[in-house]
C-alpha cells in the first residue's frame, strides 16, 4: 500500500547485519492532530545510526529504519498545527515527540499507547517519509541548501547546544577535540559565536581543513608535552572525540582555566577508568556530556547558519540499498569528510 | 631558640607513624615584607592533616608539623602589611602563598629561593606560631569564637566556595551528600543562602542532626530506589562523602535537573572506573571538585557567618603530643561530631 497507509524505507531486518539495506514498507503511528507528515528529500548519516545498526550501543528493535537528520517538504498537516503548512520545507533531527518526561527518539521507540493504540515503533529517515509532532519539526530557512540542512539537526545542534550552554563568546578560548562529523561544525559554531577556536586533533593532516572551517590555532596530540603548553588556557574545551581515555582525559582538563569545563559529545564505546575527583581540584574543572538539544536552540543554529552560511562540508549519495550500506560502511571506518547525506529520495521511491 | 628565631610544633617525624606527634622546634621562613606572624591560639584537624601524615595521599616530605585552620593573633607584620595590625585576631587557611601561578600550601610545600634562600618547606598549625603573607590572613570577626572559626578555614571554605560558584540560592533544590566535617558546614551554608536542603546519607541515625542543621529533608541512601523517587530533583547536588563508587555516582547524577552539577569535595583515596559519557547525556549533567576557595570567598563566609551564627559543631582538644595523637586518630576513624578543634596553646607553649 502507498503513501499515505504504508512508508518505505531502506531498512535493517536484524542489528548487526549493518550491511544489509533492505527496500520495504513499514507501518507509521496513527496521525494524530498535531502530526506532520514529511515527504522525505535528504536524510544525513550520523554516528548514531551506524552505533544503533552495528549494534555498537547495544540492542534494537529490528525491523529498524535508522537517520534522524531529515529534511522534506510537509505534505500533510494535523488540525491543531499552527506553525507549519503543506509544502513548506522542514527538517527534523533526533527527536519526533515528548511525553514532557522523557524524549521520543527518532527511530527504534514505541510509542506509547495513549497516543498510538498500536505502539508503533518510531522509524527514521532513510525512508520516503516521516510523520512527526509539530514541535519538532523545524522550518528550514531558504538559505540553506536540503543536503546542508540535514546534519545540522543532529550533529549540528549536538555541539551548538554545549556551545551555546557554556555561553561561548568574544573573548573566549574555545578548543575542540577531534575534527570529524561533530568537530568540524563545533569549530565553524565556536569561531561564529566570537571564540578563538584551537583544534586539537591526533591528525596533523587536518590543520588545513581546520583553519579553513575558523579555527586560529591547530595543536597535534600526537606531539609530547602538547598540554603542558596549554595549561590553564582554555574557558571551553568540547571533545567530539570517538575514543576517551583517562590519560588524555587528564591532558584536556588540564588545559581548563578555574572553574571551566571539559564536555564530551562524543560517546566511546569504552569506558573511561580510574577518575578521582582530585584530578579535577587544581583548576576546580568538571566533566558533562549531553547529545542534541532544544527547539529554541535548533531555530538559532538554523537562524544563525543561514545569516554566516555556516555550512557542513557533505558528500551526497543517493539513497538506495547499495547507498545506505555504502555510507554507513564508510561512517563506520570513519571514512568521511565530514558528512554525508543520503539524496534523490524521488528516484528511489518515485513522484 | 625560642621566638622568633624559631617556632615549636608538634611534628610528624616519619610519614606513616601517624600517633608519634614529638613537641619539636623548627625554623620559619625568611620574614618578608608581606609577611605575618601569628602567634596560634586554636587550630582545626582537617582530614587532610590525617591523609597526609598516614601517607593515604602519597609521599609528604618530613619532619613535618600539620595544621591548616588556624586562628591567632598577629605578633609582627611586615613593612607592607596594610589590613592587618599587630594584636588583630586572625586566620589562615590552607595557602599561605602564591606565585600567582600555583599555591603554597600551608604545611608540606618548600618556598621557591626567591622568597626564601633556605627553601624552607611550610609548617602548619600544630604549632606555636606561623609566618604567612597577608594576602592568605583573614580578620577573624568578633562574633565568631576561635575554636569555632578555625575550622572554617578549610572545611568551612570548601563547601562555601562550590556553593557560590553554582550560585545557589532561593528556589533550589540542594543535595548534600555525606553528614560529616565537611557536609555539616554544607548543610548550613546552603540553607542560609536560601536553598532547600535534602540530606543524602548512609546512616539513618544522623536525620536529627541533619534537621537541626537546616536541612528540611533527610534521605537515607541505604534504602532501596531511592534515587529513583529523586530523579531530575536537585540543582545542585555537593558531595562530601570520603568513599564514592560509579554506582553510587550515577545514583547522584540521576537525581539532577538538566544542566546541573554533581560536585565532589569528598576526596576518596580509591579511583572511580566505568565512567561514560553517555551516563551523563540523559540530563546534560557534569561532575566537578574543587577544594578550598579564593580571599574573597573566604572573606563573604565570615562574614554571613558571624551575621547568621552559622557556627560549626566542635569537639575541643588541647593541643598536645597525645591531644594531636587522638584528634588525628578518630578523625581517621570518623569519630568525631562534627570537626575537632585544637586548643590551650599558651598552656602548651607557654605564655
């Protein structure tokens, strides 16, 4: 059955098959009035994804259609909607609804029973569509281009919220740790909001690509003593690191100022051993996390980006079987520069 | 050579032989322009006084004389000295100088050639007089006792200032973590700054106390899922317990609101493993530490102190080679309600 009773999507039927894409249909939640439904036109390719499908994070419900960087045109609306009209671009990132307790994520979440007598299980956007409340789906500014649009409603807003949060600003010295999917926005956001932006990276390779995206400074934490160099230096350091040990650890804090911060938005797989509060007393430092953030703080990143065209580096692939494992493959082994986005929806799933 | 060629202290002679306290003289250092010196009249037992002459700490250099809240009165100032007379009531903390890059620390920490040709190593409080530089001497109000006000200078100080930072006040919800020296002055201060305090402890038997203190809630942490009755609850959560583990910890950092700080002064000897970000996501907290806190800081708290009588709970014990033995014996076994003061040093060292 087509739209508007059946969606399809490129979907994995068991987690850990991470390879094996598969075309077929799926059953959406019952619309409710303040639901959107979205025609699909490009969909990122986070980390989350590929952590979910190889089951790096531990298990999910199969059959799963993962990718909650979406952006489409709205082709339905709920009688209650007040903000969105059909045919108006919108995007939606992590997030499709809220009990106001607790987040409904994306994809891989029933939902409960009170709002879908089913219990249907949230699917993503490597699909022809997405149905979604209202408060969650976000008007894309013309400025930005669907394929630039995309990552910025996970990876984008998962290191603006911590930015904006530690109220980075002129005069700050803000450093970012690692330069991939989520760095490379957190040093294009840092050096907008009036940082001096120092990138901190294992790969020399990348001080090109660094100083281009805004950063004043590189520093290569392959190089010995490179902290102590640093100390008490910076009022902001975000890791968007894959890989977090103690003793690096110990190297980024020491590079806080009293009472500054060290936050981490990039989530190992490992865990971090052999912590002791002392380590955190000489500069009174601490240590957070967080992932994704609000809707007052995704329409600023978008308000923001589309005024500085503040834009993703995105290589774009069209969405297919071969696509979808393609690109999650290459996300995986961390072969991407820096994102990609999944595209010409309307040929996988026709007009 | 009696003052003020040379001071007398009950010394530590071996780091380890924690009882063997010997009534000795040693040298201060070189008398300097800033400097003053104090002839002591109480001195507080700090759970850093017994960590660092068991050795719990690690290494401490020897023979070494303990003592970090001290209160006394000024017997000579400097040439430079402004805010302090001869014959002020005084105190001193845990630093008694700074090369505006690092502490001096009271006891323990040798002066670098350029303050002081010997590089005499600091002596603490168990002692007859001390030598500090202004900027660490504080003006004891009349109001406050000095066997009640020695033990703020340290203990008090190091739940103020963590306190301040995260600004708390009215409308919050506040943990404290742990009822000992450190947590009964936690209880105290965040109440008189307007918080709501909830006690979180493992002894049920320490509610009344908690109650009389200011807390209005007392949780006992040995009951089962009684952080999941708390979760998203406090805005700040301050632990001065001597022991934590990661299960505890995330039973703390779940009782957070979004954004907020878990903050440790406890300062357990064993280290905490399995940490992750990802346990910190789901309400975007952080996990700090500080110890002690800056002039100022220390400058406000006496002040509210002596205002509010905000006076700690204190067992005196005149100073002796077995008055220091006992102190530091049942603060190592957690005897003590709440925090010792030793006192009658003119008895000890003559008038």
């Amino acid at each position: 059955m087509p739209y508007p009773d059946e969606f399809e999507g490129f979907i994995i039927n068991e987690i850990g098959k991470h390879q094996d894409f598969k075309k077929q249909s799926f059953k959406p939640k019952k619309f409710g009035d303040n639901d959107i439904d979205i025609k699909i036109e490009a969909c990122g390719v986070c980390g989350s994804d590929v952590h979910t499908v190889t089951g790096g994070w531990g298990d999910a419900p199969a059959p799963l259609c993962v990718g909650h960087e979406i952006v489409g045109r709205a082709v339905k609306v709920g009688s209650r909607v007040k903000d969105v009209k059909v045919g108006d671009r919108v995007g939606v990132g992590a997030q499709v609804w809220s009990c106001l307790k607790c987040p409904q994520y994306t994809y891989g979440a029933p939902y409960p029973k009170e709002v879908d007598p089913n219990e249907t299980i949230s699917q993503g956007g490597y699909a022809s569509h997405i149905r979604c409340h209202e408060y969650f789906v976000f008007p894309i500014p013309d400025a930005i281009p669907s394929h630039l649009a995309a990552p910025m409603l996970c990876a984008g807003l998962t290191v603006w919220e911590p930015l904006v949060r530690a109220k980075v600003g002129p005069g700050q010295q803000v450093a970012i740790v690692g330069l991939g999917g989520l760095g490379h926005f957190a040093v294009m956001f840092a050096n907008a909001l009036g940082a001096e932006v120092t990138v901190i990276s294992h790969s020399p390779n990348k001080k090109d690509d660094a100083l281009k995206l805004g950063a004043r400074h590189f520093v290569s934490s392959g190089e010995k003593d490179w902290a102590k160099l640093l100390a008490f230096e910076f009022d902001f350091v975000l890791s968007a690191a894959d890989v977090l040990g103690m003793s690096a650890l110990q190297d980024y804090l020491s590079t806080l100022k009293v009472g500054c911060k060290f936050h981490s938005v990039g989530l190992p797989d490992e865990p971090i051993n052999g912590l002791k509060p002392q380590q955190l007393t000489s500069n009174a430092c601490s240590i957070g996390s967080s992932h994704i953030g609000n809707r007052p703080e995704c329409l600023a990143m978008l308000k923001l980006a589309a005024e500085k065209k503040l834009f993703p580096w995105v290589e774009t692939i069209p969405i297919s079987e071969k696509g979808c494992a393609e690109a999650v493959e290459r996300v995986n082994k961390n072969k991407v520069h820096y994102r990609f986005t999944l595209v010409d929806y309307d040929k996988a799933f026709g007009v």
